[in-house]
C-alpha cells in the first residue's frame, strides 16, 4: 500500500509538471510575439515619419496637368469610363495659340539708343527717299550715302549706271565693294511696285540682290533690310501696287526673305504709320510719298537709331539700357 500510494502520486507530480511546462512555454510563445509585434509598429512608425512628406500642391513652377491621366478604370455602377492613350493630354480647338512667324515675330526689336558715330562705318543704299539724306543735309555721322532716284533691286543686280547727285555716274555695286562697309542699310521698292502686279518680280530680284550683295561684303558686314513705308491715301489712289494692304503683303514676304538670308529686318511703319497704315500726315512731303525733312526723317532716324543689331561695343547713348 505503501509503495503505490508513492507511486501515484508520482505521477500526479508529473503530470502536473509537464502542463506546468506547456503553459509556460505557451506564455513564453505569446510574449515573443507580442514583443515582435511591438517591434515592427515602433519600426513602420519611423520609416512613416522619416519618409518625405507628399504635398497636397504641385510645387512651385510645375506645370498642372502636362502628362496624360493614366488609362482609367471602369467607373462606378460598372460603367466602363473612356480608356486614354498615354502621350500629350488631348487639348479641344481653342484651348492655346500659336503665334504665326509673321513679321511682327521677324523684326528688330526696340533696343536703347545708340549715337550717331554708329553709322560712321555704314553705308545707305536705296532710292530716292534715301536720295533725301543728302538733299536734307541729314546727319547720319559720316556714312556712306547710295541713294538713287528711281533705283530698285534689279538696278544693283544689272550693275546699272546710276547716278548720285554729289558723286555723278556710278555702279552702286562697285561703291559699296570699294567701301566695304560694316553696316548696310537697304531700303528699296517704292518705284518698283507703283504698277500693281509686279510683287513677284520684285521679290524674286530683292533675293537676288541680298545673294549679291552678301558675297560682295562678306560675312561680317550687318545687313539691314528695311520695309517698303507706307504713303499717303491720296498718292496709293494714283499707284495701286501702294495701297496699304498691297504693302502689307509685300512687307510680310520681305520679312521672311530678309530672314532666310540672314539679315535684319526693321519695321518703318512701327515710326511711320498711322492707324490705318497710311503715311503719317505729319511725316509726309507734300507728294505723300516722301518723307518731309523734319518729322519725316526725325522718325526714321530716331528709329534707326533704336533698332540696331545688339553689340556690346556699340556707342550707346547715356542713359540706355546698354549703356555702360
């Protein structure tokens, strides 16, 4: 009796022990996981706190809306919604403009004043409204003075024999060549489009006369273009190739011309012309295609003088915005 009273209670003992064990491992099981659970919050909430924050507003100078949505889902209710391509975001007529390479976009800009020791190494070749510089007595700082009455781009291409009222009978093409000028000045045209009808011809010469010309002063010689002036409405009545609008569209193929050869382009009628792209009734002589020797002129001086190619060596005036 002794001896297995001892033994049951062995057992009893034993038994106990071993749930005894299994609980404490099972506790010991639960707290390695809540620990691991603990350590993983604490480590998502830092990586969440040092992770940049996204902001709510495109930053500053970020264009909205310059990428295409990514293709969409089907909607609500199970509506299937419009599938995008990827690429430029499809935009609806209207919606922008496009400014048209036109003459306004082509011309000089106003840039500050220069001197008149700008033109000391520029030379003037044109008809006879540049004839007027010297029977006005212009100054235009000592430059060279090609003007010829009736003169028009095939006169220079056809080395014609024209004539200047101080220097006599000459080739204008061998004057320019001899002088070799750093600047030239062109404004011819008025004579050439009096008739109606010869704007092709007149075009298709002018190209000609810049290819000439270019070759004959090399490369380092600024060529300036200048548009055709507008004239009184009275004087275009008797002349239909100078109506307004006939010069406009002449104007704006000259300007894309002069352009696709590398030279510059200046705008007269931003001095010349009135609102209705007449000749201004004060800059007008008294034929209305002229220019009268005080306001006439003043203007396309002044304007000259404010419309030059950029060059960090040029005589700028006090108080312009290169001058040093």
């Amino acid at each position: 009796m002794g001896i297995s009273h001892e033994y049951n209670y062995a057992r009893r003992r034993a038994k106990q022990r071993s749930k005894y064990g299994k609980l404490k491992l099972a506790a010991c099981v639960a707290a390695i996981l809540l620990l691991s659970l603990a350590i993983t919050a604490i480590l998502e909430t830092a990586q969440r706190e040092a992770a940049p924050a996204v902001p709510d507003t495109l930053p500053s100078g970020t264009v909205e809306g310059i990428l295409a949505p990514l293709p969409m889902q089907p909607g609500e209710g199970g509506a299937a919604a419009e599938v995008l391509d990827f690429g430029p975001a499809r935009q609806s007529p209207g919606a922008y403009t496009v400014r048209a390479y036109d003459s306004s976009v082509i011309r000089q800009p106003a840039t500050g004043q220069v001197d008149l020791s700008y033109f000391a190494d520029a030379a003037f070749l044109g008809d006879s409204l540049t004839v007027g510089f010297t029977d006005y007595d212009i100054n235009l700082g000592g430059a060279l003075i090609c003007g010829y009455i009736g003169a028009g781009p095939d006169t220079i291409v056809n080395r014609m024999t024209v004539n200047h009222m101080t220097r006599g009978d000459e080739i204008a093409l061998d004057v320019l060549a001899a002088a070799q000028p750093k600047k030239l000045y062109i404004l011819l045209g008025t004579n050439t489009l009096t008739t109606a009808g010869a704007e092709d011809r007149f075009l298709t010469y002018y190209g000609a006369m810049l290819d000439t010309l270019r070759e004959t002063l090399g490369q380092d010689c600024v060529i300036y273009v200048q548009s055709i002036p507008p004239v009184r409405p009275e004087a275009a009545a008797e002349r239909p190739g100078l109506t307004s609008g006939n010069l406009r569209n002449v104007n704006e193929q000259l300007a894309k011309l002069t352009d696709s050869k590398g030279c510059v382009y200046l705008d007269l009628w931003e001095a010349l012309a009135d609102g209705e792209g007449n000749l201004k009734a004060v800059c007008a002589a008294p034929d209305g295609v002229h220019l009268s020797a005080g306001n006439g002129y003043g203007a396309w001086v002044n304007y000259l003088r404010s419309h030059t190619l950029y060059a960090a060596g040029s005589p700028w005036t006090a108080g312009s915005a290169f001058a040093q």
